[in-house]
C-alpha cells in the first residue's frame, strides 16, 4: 500500500491524513514544557546557574514523558482504549528530543569542550548511564517511522523493547543526579516499577488476568511496599541520615506523604478507576436490553 503524502502525515493527523482531536491537543502540549522554560531563561527566572537548571527542566520532562510513554500501552489495555496507541509515538519522540535538549545544554555548560564532555561521561558513572540511555533513546528515534517498521518486521518489535532498559538507566541516572533529596525519584522510580512489573504480568498472565482488579490492586500494595523498601535501602546504604527515622516517617505524616504511598495511591487509584470503567461498560452494553428500544422490538413496535 503507498503511503500518505507528508503533509497527511502531520502529527495532528490520524493515520487517514484526517486532523485528529486526540493527537492535536496532546502535540499542543509537549511543547509547553520547552516554551515554559525558554521563557524562563530569557526573562532570568533560573536563578544564578541558568544553563544549570535547562539542564535539569529538559532531563526532567524527557524523563516524565518517557515515563507516559510507557504508560500508554498499561492503559490502553486496562481501559480498553486502543486509539491511545495513537500518541505513542509522538510522545516518544518528544521525550527523546527533551533529553538531546538536556545532553546538548550539558555541552554547553562544558564551553563545547567535546574532549571534557566525553572524558566526564566515561569518569562519571552518573553520566555514563544517562549518556547510554540516550544512545538507546537515539536508537529507537531514527527506527521509529514506517518505513522502518516494515523494513524490520519482528526485529523492530525486539529492538523498540530496549525502551525499558533505557527508562530503568535513565531512572538510576536521575537518582544518583539529585544525590541527598531522593523523594522525588524514589516515587517515580516505584510508578516506573508498577509499569514494568505490570508489563511482565501481562506478558506472563495474559492482559486480561494483568488487567484483574485483583491483580492491580496486590501490584500497588506490593510495589508501594517495594518503593518503602527501596528508599529505606537508599538512606541506610548510600548517606548519612538514620534509615530507621525514614522508615518510621512511613507511618505518619510529620514528614509528608512519603513516596511508598504516593506509589500505592496511584496504584488503588487506577485500580478503582479501572473497576468502574468495567462496571460502567457492563451497564452500557446491558442497558439496551431492558430498555425502550427492547421492549417496542418485543412488542412489534416500530416493524
């Protein structure tokens, strides 16, 4: 089948070349991060090290969205909703572009000293993983069209998995980056966890027994538990504050939500929101059965 000219294949186009509603808001959307903090920097709102903090907004969003892009095929399944296959790839590649953003503000910051940058990659380990989650990301953004998808067949199937070997990397990039004050990606690690962990029930189970509100609801308690443990770990491991006073702080709130429970929260609640899907689609599909159109056809009504 020939393929669609370019201008029917723009990113607010469905596969038709017709303007989609679910892709042109969410195209929309990926750039207002980047705007967000160029208008950041060109009015000084970055604080003393402006480079610095591009650096960190543009690693943090490519993170985030590669974190969604995971998440599409997870909700696409428990929800039933195929056409969020629609954004999968337009947000992959928004996430790969945020983090060339973020690698290219790194060369900045290093006054283009390409022997500098390439010498800090290989001392550093922190870099050495983001650099190769980004090689990986590179690998997946040039095979991303079409044309190679045809061309590769099975094998684009078994390379594009490397997704998840790229989003662990890049999550440990980001933990080992921030140092000290691991809140935040101690609970995006664990929702990175629920993903993938859900991806291999799915792919042991079988989506339908993944998909289980019972299933669903023993991952967010399992992997909440699994994020407490880990951030425990972390502290009693890697510094210098007293792992048992974060334990404790797990079960009160003197010190905020810890992130084991922000982990579990999202779990139960996609749990939920899952549950009453299902139980909403029952309803929509046994509603006409008892309702007006069923009895008139009962009747002969409208024959």
């Amino acid at each position: 089948m020939a393929s669609l000219p370019f201008y029917k294949r723009l990113p607010w186009l469905d596969y038709s070349g017709r303007f989609s509603t679910l892709k042109a808001p969410v195209f929309a959307a990926l750039f207002m991060p980047g705007l967000t903090t160029l208008y950041w920097f060109e009015t000084r709102q970055l604080g003393a090290r402006p480079i610095t903090e591009t650096i960190h907004e543009t690693g943090l969003w490519g993170i985030r969205l590669l974190a969604i892009t995971l998440a599409i095929t997870p909700y696409r399944q428990i929800f039933n909703q195929p056409r969020i296959v629609l954004l999968r790839r337009m947000i992959g590649v928004a996430a790969f572009s945020y983090l060339v953003i973020h690698f290219s503000f790194y060369i900045v910051d290093e006054k283009y000293a390409l022997g500098t940058v390439a010498s800090e990659i290989a001392r550093r380990f922190y870099l050495t993983l983001g650099f190769s989650a980004l090689s990986m990301l590179t690998a997946l953004a040039v095979t991303s069209t079409d044309g190679m998808m045809r061309r590769m067949r099975r094998n684009w199937q078994i390379l594009h998995r490397i997704v998840y070997v790229a989003a662990i990397i890049g999550t440990i990039h980001y933990f080992i980056q921030v140092k000290l004050n691991v809140f935040e990606p101690t609970w995006f690690a664990g929702l990175i966890g629920w993903l993938l962990i859900y991806r291999l029930l799915a792919l042991r189970l079988g989506v339908r027994r993944a998909s289980a509100t019972g299933t669903l609801a023993f991952l967010s308690i399992g992997t909440g538990i699994l994020t407490a443990l880990g951030e425990y770990g972390y502290y009693a491991i890697f510094t210098g504050v007293r792992a048992g006073r974060v334990w404790q702080a797990n079960f009160g709130l003197a010190a905020g939500l810890r992130p084991g429970w922000i982990v579990m929260a999202v779990g139960i609640g996609v749990t939920i929101l899952a549950t009453l899907w299902r139980l909403s689609e029952k309803w929509r599909t046994k509603a006409p059965s008892g309702g007006i159109g069923a009895v008139q056809a009962r009747r002969g009504v409208g024959s």
